[in-house]
C-alpha cells in the first residue's frame, strides 16, 4: 500500500511572511525561482509531499468587495457599477497581484484553496449570486492551472445549504473533468443541538487539545445532514470529495463515526491544536482519533496538516507531526496486513469497493485469469484441504476412500484433496469431475503430475455417471449468495455418486442478509443503469461501509440483530424426491 500523501497548509499570512524573507534556493535557478516554489521545497525537506495554498489573497477580496458590496447608504458610485457588471458578464480576469498560484510548475505541487470568505449560502440573494460568480472565476482559473483539486470552506447556513449545492453542481458542470472539488466539513457542529448554522466559534490557535476534551452532546449530525444535501444535489458526483476537519474532539457514537467514515474523503484537515501532548510534551492523537484515521486509511486521503510552526507543543518542533502519522501508518493493521502475502487484505487489493455481476459457471465457461483469482484465495483452499483431513482421520486407517470432487476447475481442490491423503496417511482415490472443456485442458496437464490416484471425466455432474460411489462428494459452488451458481441443484443431482453414509463438504451453508450504505456503491450503482442499476444483484468485497442495523431492539422491541439468517441449504437431502439421475 503507497503511503498517503502528506500537505501543510499555509494561510495567506504564512505566504506574506514568507514572499517578504525570500531568497532563491541554491538548487532553484533564479529566473525559475519563486516564494511558492521556496515553500514547497521546505515543505519537502520537512516530510511533506505537498502543500496547501490560497488561490487568491487579501487584494482579490477587497476588489471583489468594492464592485459587490455597497456602502451604508446602498449606493454605488456609475464607474463601480459598471465595472461590476462587465465582471459579472464576463466572469473574469483576475489581476495579477490578486493571485498566489500563477505557474504551472507551483501548482504541481499544491493543493488550492478557494477564498474563505465567499458565501455561497449567504441570506442576501445579491450576495450568494456574485459569490458563485468568484467561485467559477477561482475555479476556472484552477482547471487552466491544471490543479488536481481544490477546497471549499464549509457552508455556512443549513437553511440555505441547498444554495449552496446548487452552486457547486453548477460549477461541477462548467469546470474541467479533471479537477476535483473537495468540500470542507467540520465531523461536527459543537451548537448543531441549538443552532442553524455551522459554528464560528474560534478554535483556540495555540492550545493544544485536551486529553479529557468531549464532544458535546445532542444531535451531532447536522454537518453529515448538510453535506448529504449537497452530494445528493450535485448526483453523487464523483468529481465531489470531502475534506473532513477533524479539529473538534471526536464524538462518543459510532454510528456518527461510521457514518462519517464511509464518505469520499479525499483530504483529512487536522491542525496541531487537534493533537493532545504526552507525557514528554510531544504531539499524538488520542486513541479514539488514531482509530478513526486508521478507518480513514482505506481512502487513501491527503492529511492536512496546519498551525505546525505555532508552538503548540512543547517537543518535537514542526516536524513532530508529520513524523508522527507517519509511525501511525506504519503500524496500522490493515497497512500491515495488506503488506503481507496470504492475508484478505493483500489478496483484495483492487477489489475493494468494486462492483462485479456475479459468475454463472453453469451458464458459462469461465476464464482460467478467473480460476487463477479463485486460487488465490488465502482462506477457502486450506479451509478445505483440513475439512477433507479431518473426515479421513475420522475413517479406519487401513480404509480405501473414495473422493467425488464436483466442479474440479483448474484443478486447485485436486491438489489440496490429496495433500490431506498424504497429512492423514490414508490410501484413496480422486474421481474429478468438470463441464469446461477449456479446463479440462489444464486438469489434463496437471494428472502428469498427478498419477493415477486422480481419475478425469469430463461433462455435467447432473448428467455423466461415476465408476463408484464415494465416500466423501467436495463441491465449490456456493458462489457468493449461496446459491447464484446453481449450487443446491446441482448438488442435489450429484448426490447419487454419494454411498449411503457418505458424507457432502460442505455439508450446509448459510446466507445472512444485514442492510448497508455506502455513497461510493450508490455512485457506481447509479452509472450502471444500462445493466439494469439498482435492480442488479452485484458481488462486492466490501471495504468502506456503515452497518445501519443494530443489536435488536428498536422502537417496538420487535428488530432482531445486526446480522440475520436468509436461507440455508443442506447436503445431503435426506428428503428429496428425485430420478434416477439424482435431479428434483
């Protein structure tokens, strides 16, 4: 797994205080060097892989000001107003001194900031218009840039927040299919129990949290409700991340956590104010929030990082932070996990997420790449190999077993089947049953190295017959419902191969049913509507979901829990009515 990427943030201070004690690099050749440029390459020594920037500053604001906002007497003198109606027809130009970001090899680098003070769900109608008139200004500018995202401030006002969706879908329609909109929003509203609006209570710029500090309590998920509106009015977008603030202490729910962790998170904003001091004085992060962002980790988000230089901590320096979530990530579980061969989570890579129809082998001839991803699973082939020894070791050690596997493939199972003959010491034979004559291919290659304790016989488990019955039926049908590969039939009708007192591996599986959300899914789900969208059952390794059901209970009592059973089968059907085939 690729380390996730590192940015400091830099306000517009930050940028006058640097531009004003410039100096060229040594390696920066003076007529390419610049104060952004400066920045980046300190940023980089220091441990991070980019930085966050405004895209405008302090001049943009007053212009933009001075043409939108009229005086106490509600006029404006004829040249202002002309000059603001030739802006808003033609969205644009900025004047050189109103940028931060103006070359293309700066913004490599960089990540931008829209201006804070644009007020997209503002009260006054004047206002929210020409804000979203400077927000596709700034966003236009962005894409000519070629900047791979930029971050808006959060809304404001909850009544008007549907303003504020609309604002940026329009902007989402205008702009560059390659740049990326990422929405800031504080994990909660510390007022939300009271209030309307998204807190403007300052954060204290110096102080570091408190390891006794507690979210408020009361309903915490006004921020969640407001950006659900926006995602929801823009389509799910994919071009529409969230950058989550993580500078309040983090709620006791769950639910609000898991809630929050299953969004598109592209960028995770967490000041030094957020990090609490150890005994040392250095900078970590309470338990609750280094669990969280180990969640966050599946998203590969951009942590962002600010206030580094403000002394918050007594040890460590600016640094500390950055080194820090590094040592985070690199005792991380699931990076340590997803680092080693034979674990689900190195076997999943790439599947995560990912929406597949489900296989129809009985239907179809399936590919040997599909073969050789199901033998690469690191559970279910040692799972049968010491199901198929523990029934030996059950049997007399001086027995002939006779084995049917149904279903055979490339031949994955043949090999485990007689790795468990050799671990129980016990002689037998293997009847190989499959219907894919492109695999059969394959399983003939592999009796060369097989020999004669493996015998092939090509054709449909419900139509060819066996030499002998056998003692122990193996079958891998189960597909990944249970049932979507015909499992149950075609078993049923393989069962006359199976001695009275045989036995079915499996014996019986079961399919539990729990209900799930997961923007992502819904967003793939969405773009599918040409197979058939919502109405398509899909096989998803899942990754980034919340479990909405809970432990029983409810409002009437009457809900069971978390997980429930559907449908179970059993092999073999005692009570099955069949012909002389074996087939219901």
């Amino acid at each position: 797994m690729a380390q996730v990427p590192l940015a400091t943030v830099f306000t517009q201070q930050d940028l006058e205080y640097y531009s004003s004690s410039s100096t060229s690099a040594s390696y920066i050749s003076e007529e390419e060097s610049s104060p952004l440029l400066e920045l980046y390459q300190t940023a980089s020594q220091d441990g991070y892989d980019l930085i966050c920037v405004p895209l405008t500053n302090e001049a943009w604001r007053t212009r933009w000001k001075k043409m939108c906002l009229t005086d106490e007497s509600g006029k404006q003198n004829e040249e202002t107003e002309r000059l603001a109606e030739d802006w808003r027809a033609s969205e644009g130009p900025f004047l050189r001194e109103e940028m931060n970001i103006t070359r293309l090899d700066e913004a490599i680098s960089s990540i931008g900031m829209v201006s804070e003070w644009l007020e997209l769900d503002s009260l006054d109608d004047g206002v929210r218009y020409d804000a979203e008139i400077a927000l596709k200004q700034e966003l236009s500018f962005a894409s000519y840039l070629n900047l791979q995202s930029v971050i808006l401030p959060p809304p404001r006002n909850r009544q008007n927040v549907a303003d504020y969706g609309r604002a940026i879908n329009a902007c989402l329609t205008s702009t560059s299919n390659y740049l990326h909109i990422s929405i800031r929003i504080p994990i909660y509203d510390p007022r939300s129990a009271s209030a309307t609006s998204i807190s403007d209570t300052p954060i204290a710029e110096n102080v570091p949290l408190s390891a006794h500090a507690r979210a408020p309590d009361g309903d915490l998920s006004t921020t969640w409700e407001m950006w659900d509106v926006i995602r929801t009015i823009c389509g799910y977008n994919p071009r529409l991340s969230l950058t989550l603030d993580l500078s309040l202490p983090l709620p006791n729910s769950l639910g609000i956590l898991s809630r929050w962790a299953t969004e598109p998170c592209h960028h995770v904003f967490l000041p030094a104010t957020s990090f609490i001091s150890n005994a040392k004085g250095y900078p970590v992060l309470t338990r609750a929030t280094q669990s969280f962002l180990r969640d966050l980790l599946k998203h590969n988000p951009t942590i962002l990082f600010s206030r580094t230089k403000a002394n918050v901590h007594q040890n460590g320096g600016h640094v500390a932070y950055a080194q820090y979530f590094r040592h985070l990530e690199r005792t991380s579980p699931q990076v340590i996990a997803a680092q080693q061969q034979g674990t689900i989570e190195n076997f999943a890579k790439g599947y995560w997420d990912y929406l597949q129809a489900p296989l129809q082998p009985l239907m179809d001839n399936l590919g040997s790449g599909t073969y050789e991803t199901f033998e690469r699973d690191p559970v279910k082939y040692e799972r049968y190999e010491q199901a198929v020894y523990l029934a030996l070791c059950d049997r007399s050690p001086t027995s002939r077993t006779v084995i049917c596997l149904v279903g055979a493939g490339r031949g994955g199972i043949i090999t485990r089947c007689l790795a468990a003959l050799d671990r129980s010491k016990r002689e037998g034979i293997i009847y190989a049953v499959e219907k894919n004559p492109n695999a059969y291919v394959t399983l003939q290659e592999q009796q060369l190295r097989w020999g004669t304790r493996v015998i092939l016989i090509y054709g449909d488990m419900r139509k060819v017959n066996v030499l002998e019955q056998a003692d122990i039926l193996v079958s891998e049908l189960l597909g990944s419902f249970g049932d979507n590969e015909a499992s149950p039939e075609c078993l049923d009708g393989a069962m006359r191969f199976l001695k009275p007192d045989g036995i079915s591996i499996p014996a019986s599986y079961t399919t539990y049913l729990s209900p799930v959300s997961s923007p992502r899914l819904h967003n793939e789900v969405l773009q599918n509507n040409g197979r058939g969208g919502p109405e398509t059952p899909y096989v998803v390794m899942f990754q980034a979901v919340n479990t909405l059901s809970g432990e029983g209970g409810g409002l009437r009592g009457l809900c069971g829990t978390r997980v429930q059973e559907c449908w179970s089968f059993t092999h073999p059907r005692r009570d099955a009515v069949v012909n002389e085939q074996g087939i219901d």
